[in-house]
C-alpha cells in the first residue's frame, strides 16, 4: 500500500511540474505554431529546413513583432534544444 502512494504521489509531482514548466513558458511558444512555421520547413513534420534563401524570404514576409517573439523564444535554452537549427539560422536572420 505505502508503494502505492508514494508511486502515485510521484505521478502527481510530474504532471504539476509539467504544468509549471509550461505556465513558465507562457504555455506556448511562437515555434510551435504550424501556421507561423510551415513557410520555413520543405515538410509538413517541419523537421528540415528550407534554403538560406527561401529561409530569408519567409523571414522577411512576417511582421516585426512576430519575428521578435521567435527571437525571444530561440533565447530561451530549453526552448531552443527542440529547435536549433531553425534558431540558428533565425538569429543570423534576425540580428
């Protein structure tokens, strides 16, 4: 029975530590927008990335604030391991 509710306690822990994480995050970043990010990729899974040219035209084709909040994302460590190259190649973009 004790193993029992120290498994279920530890389950609880993990979701409400998600949760914060994410509320930490704003719950949502702009690279993880479809709409936002589909000009970017040459795939619907958005794993590999277009040209440095194609790259620069959807870049230019957002608007400033959209392209300060991926910026403002890409700075953020955790957020930038699950999108690195695509960071990369917006800040080099991007200033």
């Amino acid at each position: 029975m004790n193993f029992k509710m120290l498994a279920m306690s530890a389950m609880a822990l993990s979701m409400v530590t998600g949760t914060a994480l994410a509320a930490s995050n704003g719950g949502t970043s702009a690279l993880d927008d479809p709409a936002k990010m589909s000009p970017f990729f040459t795939d619907a899974g958005m794993k590999t990335l277009r040209s440095e040219a194609d790259f620069k035209t959807a870049w230019k084709s957002m608007k400033p604030d959209e392209q300060k909040a991926v910026l403002k994302d890409c700075g953020d460590t955790t957020i930038n391991k699950s999108h690195a190259d695509f960071c990369a190649m917006a800040k080099m973009m991007g200033g």
